[in-house]
C-alpha cells in the first residue's frame, strides 16, 4: 500500500512527516544499541531498516538496495549493479576509520557518500541523514541534548548543505576525499542543537539541490 504524491499532497505530505517522526525513534534505538557496539553497530542492515521506515506507504522499495537506474536532475548516480560492491567499500571505510577520524569528518564523509552512491530508490537523504546522526553520537558517546536534533536542521536549513555537497563531489571528481565545508557544518549545527538555539535565518529558501538530496 503506498500514496503517491500525484494522487494527494496532502496525505503524501503527511505521510513522509510521520514516517520522519517513526524514522527519528528508530534511529535513537540504533543509536543506543550503537553507543555500546562501537565499530559493530554500522552496517547495511541499519540503514535498511532506517530507509524503509522513512519511506513507508510513499514507496514499493524501502528497505532495499535499488536494481534499476534512477535518474535525477543534474546528476547521474552509479549503475545499480554498481551499488552492493559501493556500498561494501562506503561501510568497510567507515569501520577501518572509526578510531581515525574524528566525529566530523566521519559524519560528513556518511552524509555525502551516501547521497553520492544513491544507494536507494527514495528516501536516500533521510537515511544519509540519520546516518549521519548515528556516527555523531556513537562516536561522542551519547545522545546530545537539545529539542531540534541535527537531521531535521539540515532539512531546514539546506543551502550550506547543498554548498557542502558540491564541495566535496568536486574534490572527489579531482581525485580527493575532503569534505571541510561539511566538517564545519554539522559542528555549527550539532553546537547549536546542544544549547536548544531556534533554526538559523539562513535555510528558510528552497534551492536546487546538487543532486536529487
């Protein structure tokens, strides 16, 4: 059973909002289960169940890697044959790193390659997202305090997220792996959720994402 936005706005809109609401209490689960397994906690198993509850009654295909092409606006994400090995390597760089790099770098290396790699049909940057919620506080250790919890201020405020985004698709089109814009960006946001401060002025505008986030 699935609404489709064609049909109704409404219930589509409405849908997605408690499906983030039902996404949000899982991933603070994971989180739980992940401030105790450490390196464990992270595999494709999680964000399995992190998108298929985000997309929930809006898509046929949560849950589950894509095999079939998607095509997105400005950009052409890898072949879905391409997408199991991709993300093997997106996981085992996450584990081979964790003691390496630190919280923000590992969070911004799993909000961007995640959203890079377009490993589902729908829902790929709510669960890029959560992931990258999950590797802050696994990593610090501990839930941070605060109301607005930083996945749903990058929703609010996307324009850095997106300047973010091309920065680091740039780098890696001139073969690097760097991402300081988006180390900077969730370290102002994670600050920001921990002192309970309101959204910033800066994310009330609707740009065009870098592709299809």
């Amino acid at each position: 059973m699935f609404v489709l936005e064609e049909e109704s706005k409404t219930l589509y809109d409405k849908v997605q909002e408690r499906n983030l609401a039902r996404q949000y209490d899982l991933l603070i689960n994971c989180i739980e289960i992940g401030i105790i397994q450490g390196i464990r906690g992270f595999d494709k198993y999680m964000l399995w169940s992190l998108n298929s509850c985000a997309v929930s009654n809006i898509s046929q295909h949560g849950g589950r890697f894509r095999e079939e092409p998607i095509y997105l606006k400005d950009y052409i994400p890898p072949h879905f044959s391409q997408v199991p090995h991709l993300m093997d390597q997106f996981i085992a760089n996450i584990q081979e790193n964790w003691y390496i790099w630190n919280e923000y770098v590992l969070a911004s290396y799993v909000l961007w390659r995640l959203n890079w790699i377009h490993p589902f049909i729908e829902g790929n940057g709510r669960t890029a997202r959560a992931a990258c919620y999950y590797i802050l506080c696994a990593k610090f250790g501990g839930l941070p305090g605060g109301k607005i919890i930083v996945p749903e201020r990058i929703r609010h405020e996307r324009e850095p997220y997106y300047e973010a985004l091309r920065e680091a698709d740039q780098a890696w089109n001139n073969g690097e792996l760097r991402f300081p814009k988006m180390e900077a960006y969730l370290a102002r946001l994670l600050n920001e959720q921990v002192m309970d401060l309101p959204f910033s002025n800066g994310g009330s505008d609707s740009p065009t994402p870098p592709f299809g986030v």
